[in-house]
C-alpha cells in the first residue's frame, strides 16, 4: 500500500499554485493550504474533504501556529511570490520568500520529526545556484542579474531564499531537505512533456518556456516518489517545456 501524504501548500491561490492544489487533490494528497483569502481557490476545491484551508497571513502566524500546521506534513510546498503590481513589488514584505522559507524550517526544526520533511520551492531562472558561476551567462547577462537584484526586491528575495537553503540548511540536515524548482518563461496550458537539467539551458535574451501545469506536475511528482526527491535533494533542477518534433 502506499503512503498517504501530507502536505503544507503556500500560495495556493497563485497561477502555479492553483495547479499544484488541484493536482495533489487529485492524487489523494491530503493539503492544508495557507491562503489570506479562502474566497480566491480555485472554483470546486472547497469542499474536498482532503483539503484544509488555513486563511491567514503566514508571515502573521505565530511560532505555535505554524509548529501547529507544519506537524504531521511530510512535504511543504511553496508557490509563494510577489503580486506583479507597483505595490506587490517594491511595498513591504520584500523579503516574504526568504521570511516563509526560513520559518518553516524553523517550525520543523523545533518540531524534530521522525523523518526529513521535504520542502519544495517554486524559484527561477534569474535565481544562480549558491556558489557556482552559471558558465551560461556572460558578463553582460551576470551585470543586468546583479543590477536586477539591487533594484526589484522579488529577484534579491528569491535569490536570498535559495541562499538561505544552500548555506543554512544544506544537505545534511536530519530534519529538512529540500529541491528549488527553477522554472523558465511562465506559460499556461495543460501537463504537457518536459525535461529537468541540472544548470542553465538557455540565456535571458533567448528564454525557454515552462507550462505552469508542469512545474506542478514535477512538484507533486516529487512529494509522492521518493526517489526522485532523493535524485534532486539539494538541488536547484531547471524545468522547462520538451521541443515536440513536427512530423
């Protein structure tokens, strides 16, 4: 018999994050997802007895609270991300990924399970892998990054999130392991094929595409196989959409 899972979604009601809830309902994935507004998920899921809706700030809850709905999770999911407005951008709180991701470990942390909760991160492809120069840019895509980074708050924010799993968390934690997702160009549309790479595949002026139904689909992939979560743990796998041949 398999195991039946458990996971904590962040940002349900985002473009991504919707897909995720909706898939891991559909595979029997029992969710508890934090959302500011219940009213925002998507139309049907409500009333899905696998699903328990926790409608709150994340950031707001308090120590106990989020020890409270991260215990008994076997996998926590963040889709979380900036509002793509002036406010959303450059308004408070600029550093939510970092803050959300550093307070779930902590909650698990404290909570010592028996086995490693494993977290999974929605990131980008602006997001570099700690320590290492990605050989596919040159210096004038690593420049406009650096620049990026000084001046739009999100891209600082999920560069310092994956830094944050990278140089606090690392990959020996008995408590905690982790996979960032790296997703190019956001596309909507069904699961369709695509590939996992280790590093970059393309560059900032001739972008990949990533169907938002397949960043999902890999994030519920690696909640409910094992294996491949231990194939990508510690990593930051670039997710893009398979060139389908024209016959």
């Amino acid at each position: 018999m398999s195991k039946e899972h458990t996971a904590l979604l962040l940002g349900a009601t985002g473009c991504t994050g919707e897909r995720v809830l909706e898939q891991l309902l559909s595979r029997g994935v029992n969710v508890r997802a934090v959302v500011r507004a219940a009213g925002r998920l998507p139309a049907g899921v409500a009333a899905n007895p696998a699903l328990t809706v926790i409608e709150a700030e994340l950031l707001s809850l308090s120590d106990d609270e989020l020890r409270r709905h991260v215990a008994g999770c076997d996998a926590v999911i963040s889709c979380l991300g900036h509002v793509i407005n002036l406010k959303g951008v450059f308004g408070p709180p600029r550093d939510l990924v970092t803050r959300a991701v550093s307070r779930i470990c902590g909650a698990v942390e404290a909570l010592r399970p028996a086995e490693p909760v494993g977290l999974v991160l929605m990131s980008s492809v602006s997001v570099n892998q700690p320590g290492r120069l990605a050989t596919r840019r040159g210096g004038l895509e690593r420049a406009a990054l650096w620049a990026l980074r000084g001046a739009v708050p999100p891209a600082r924010d999920n560069q310092s999130a994956a830094d944050f799993l990278h140089g606090v968390i690392g990959t020996d934690d008995p408590f905690v392991r982790w996979v960032t997702v790296r997703p190019d160009t956001l596309l909507k549309g069904d699961v369709s094929e695509y590939v996992l790479h280790e590093g970059l595949v393309s560059s900032l002026v001739r972008p990949d595409s990533t169907n938002m139904a397949n960043v999902a689909h890999f994030m519920c992939e690696l909640v409910e196989d094992p294996a491949l979560f231990d194939n990508w743990a510690g990593k930051m796998p670039v997710i893009v959409n398979a060139v389908v041949a024209v016959q």
